[in-house]
C-alpha cells in the first residue's frame, strides 16, 4: 500500500491549536491527577469512580442513565458496573415494573469512598480555580456553558 501525505489542498490539523483534542487533552490529564489517589487506595479505574460519582449524586438508578449522564460507553459502564458489584462498592435491585431493568446504588462502603475522594476532587478543583481572578472564572463558565449548547445544538442537527 502506498504512503498516503496531505495533498496540496488538503488542510492541516493543529492538535495544539484543535478545540477537541485540547478539551479531551485536558480532561484526560485533570481526571488522571484526581485518580491517582483512588486508585492506589480503592484499586478502581477512573470509569468505575465516575459510575460512584454519578450514584453519589443520583442514587438509585439504571446503568444506562450512569452512561448518559457520564458520558460513557455501555460497555465500559457494564464493566465497571460489575467490578463495583462484586468489590461491593454498588447494590443492585431490580425494578418492580420491569425485572430487566436493574437500579443500582451505594453500599455503605461505596458510600465510603465516594465521601473520601469527593473532598480531594474538590480540593484539586480549588487548586485550579484559585489561579483564576473572578472574572476569569465568570468567563470559563459562561464560555464551558456555551461550549455545551453549541455542541448540543450541532449533536441534535445531525441524523
């Protein structure tokens, strides 16, 4: 197979100056920052803290609403869904209504863990922000929230 280049019309990409790549960049490495600590300490990947964070803040609910809100794969939330069962971190109960639909919430030693990191995650967040005058920080999240409608708009746009 020949060696396929960039034709002279072709446009180049700049990762170092490409939005999502600098968006997905970042995320990657703050989320890798923060997880160190738990995945010394509780032997969890970042998936499984993410399946924890969203059950923290939304109990009782299906695996599917944890990949939506969470942006995850299904199969990567399926994985790390089972891990945290059989680590005992998440319960399982299944819909009254429905007997394949299962909801899931904290254990008492996922309850745990989610208590430990979520002042680290805090903190490691302050740290950031603290770099950020008022103003600064006003701007970020008109401009993150505004990232968010944009890329809505554009995602609901499509087939």
């Amino acid at each position: 197979m020949p060696d396929q280049k960039m034709t002279d019309n072709a446009i180049a990409l700049e990762l170092e100056t490409f939005l999502p790549y600098r968006l997905a960049t970042l995320s990657t490495r703050i989320s890798q920052a923060i997880s160190k600590y738990y995945i010394e300490r509780y032997q969890i990947t970042v998936t499984e803290w993410r399946v924890i964070a969203v059950l923290g803040v939304t109990p009782e609910v299906s695996a599917g609403y944890i990949g939506q809100v969470g942006t995850m794969d299904k199969v990567a939330v399926s994985r790390a869904v089972n891990k945290l069962l059989e680590s005992g971190y998440i319960l399982r109960e299944f819909s009254e209504e429905d007997k394949r639909r299962s909801i899931l919430k904290l254990s008492e030693d996922g309850w745990g863990i989610y208590n430990e990191i979520v002042p680290l995650a805090k903190k490691y967040e302050d740290d950031i922000l603290k770099e950020f005058t008022a103003t600064e920080h006003d701007a970020l999240e008109s401009i993150l929230t505004k990232l968010e409608t944009v890329q809505l708009s554009l995602s609901s746009d499509k087939p």
